[in-house]
C-alpha cells in the first residue's frame, strides 16, 4: 500500500494520463474502446498505448478484450482503495475537513418535483426521446429537460415521427445547448444522464448541487443507413431502449434510497437494459 498509492498518485500527475482517467471515470462501469478513447482526446494510437499501459500497470484500470477490441475501464476497488488511503492518512480520517460536499442521506426534497436532464451531442434524438418520455411517464414527479453539447439547429424528422406515432405531445420541443441549464437563473438539477457515448467522453464543468448521474448511451439512430424504414427502425429501437431505462428509473423507490445506493441503481440500469457502444 504505502507503495502503491505514491506510484497511482505519480501516474495521475500526467496532465494526458489524467484526462484519459477522467474520460473512464465519467463512462463507468462502461468498458470503453482503445480506439474511442483516442478519438475523445486527440491522441496517436501509440501515445495513448504509452497512457493506458502506466494507468494499468499503476492499477488504476483494467484492461479486457472483445474480439479484436482491447477495451479499458476504470478499476473501482483500487480507486477507492486509493480515496481511502487519502482520506485517513492526510486527513486523519476527518471528512469534514477533506470530503467536498456531505453526502446527503436522501436525494432531494420532498415537497418539489425532481429535475432531470438528459444530453447527448445533437439534442436532435435520442436525449429528445428521454424528455418526452420521462415527461409522458411521470411528468407529475419529474421535470424533464435534454440538451445537446452541439446542438443541431432543428430536430431529426424521424426522431419527430416516432415521437407522433407512440402518442406524444412534441409541442415545445426543440434542440438546446446544455449552456441553458448552466446559467444563475437555470434549474437546479437532482439527476443528470448523458444518453450517447460522445457526450460522456466530453469535459463538462460541475454542475451545481452535485446531481446524481448516470450514463445511458444509446447508439445513435441518426447514423442509421439505407431505406427510409431501415432508418425508421433505428430510432424505433432507440426509443424503446430509452423507454425501457426512464421506465425502470421511475419505479426506484428515490425517497428511500441513500446517494450511494440509488447511484448504483442507475449505473444497474444502464449495463442491464441495452448496450452503451454505438
């Protein structure tokens, strides 16, 4: 241990090695591409080698494979191994000195509904998808809104003649930059889910209050080629995979729950209801 710590906390003070630790912590418990990871930080395929063999070799992360894929993910008990190692010797175990913010024993307040914010890249589909059907689901416990870390300027036809065919109200829709929840004046949110790949990978400020987050990537329909049911099917399966997460969301007893536990009930649901690769 008094080894170890010393090497982990040497190998994170990389500025590039820390950047590619963060991308894994922000994606866990995904495991994530090589060739994804490069793609998300601008680096050679030989730099990032060089990177990921120090963080696996430091025991920070894994490395596993499927197929031809090398696929890395963070190494959780080592992590926390580390944190705690912090925590009691530097901070001689006093968490009101060192932790940032308590954790709280409840979520959020009772008398209010939950905020709730989904982001992708484009706002155009798939986080669209989320709002209408957190909305439709239980708009009367959760406020739903998405944005996009680009957004497009309008919303995807098809994403729009989905919504119409399952029943939706689309009135109010459109594409929206996360920059609008960010401001004094925006809403404080209780949960904040990225549901695309892309926008997990990228670097987003702390959002006030310390909402709870979860990643739920869902291959992106807009990709889709071929005919135009071809494409149809795509975004008719996006939908249902998002259908089926808001869906096993909104059944969680919240109240209940502490931060830890609930935290990992939606990581629970991300591996168990559809693939986060696109």
């Amino acid at each position: 241990m008094e080894i170890e710590i010393p090497h982990r906390l040497t190998t994170l003070g990389h500025p590039h090695r820390l950047a590619l630790f963060r991308l894994l912590m922000r994606r866990y418990p995904d495991r994530v591409p090589a060739g994804e990871i490069a793609g998300a930080l601008g680096l050679k395929a030989s730099t990032l080698s060089t990177y990921l063999a120090a963080l696996v070799q430091a025991g920070l992360i894994t490395q596993g494979r499927a197929g031809t894929s090398l696929l890395y993910a963070v190494d959780m008990e080592n992590v926390r191994q580390t944190f705690d190692y912090l925590l009691m010797d530097c901070c001689r175990g006093r968490p009101d000195i060192c932790a940032p913010v308590p954790v709280a024993e409840k979520t959020t307040a009772f008398d209010r509904k939950y905020n709730v914010l989904f982001i992708c890249t484009g706002n155009s589909a798939r986080s669209i998808f989320a709002e209408t059907l957190l909305r439709s689901l239980a708009g009367d416990r959760f406020n739903a809104y998405s944005a996009g870390t680009k957004p497009r300027s309008e919303l995807n036809p098809f994403a729009i003649s989905q919504l119409l065919v399952k029943g939706h109200d689309i009135s109010g829709l459109r594409a929206k930059t996360v920059s609008e929840f960010s401001g004094p004046d925006a809403p404080q949110m209780d949960f904040v889910f990225t549901v695309c790949n892309q926008a997990a990978n990228e670097e987003c400020p702390p959002w006030d209050g310390q909402p709870i987050s979860g990643h739920w990537g869902v291959p992106d329909p807009v990709r889709a080629d071929g005919t135009d049911a071809e494409k149809s099917l795509a975004f008719q399966t996006a939908y249902g995979a998002l259908r089926r997460r808001i869906e096993a969301f909104t059944a969680l007893p919240l109240a209940s729950l502490d931060r830890l536990a609930l935290q990992s009930a939606l990581d629970q649901i991300g591996r168990e209801h559809g693939k986060s690769t696109e």
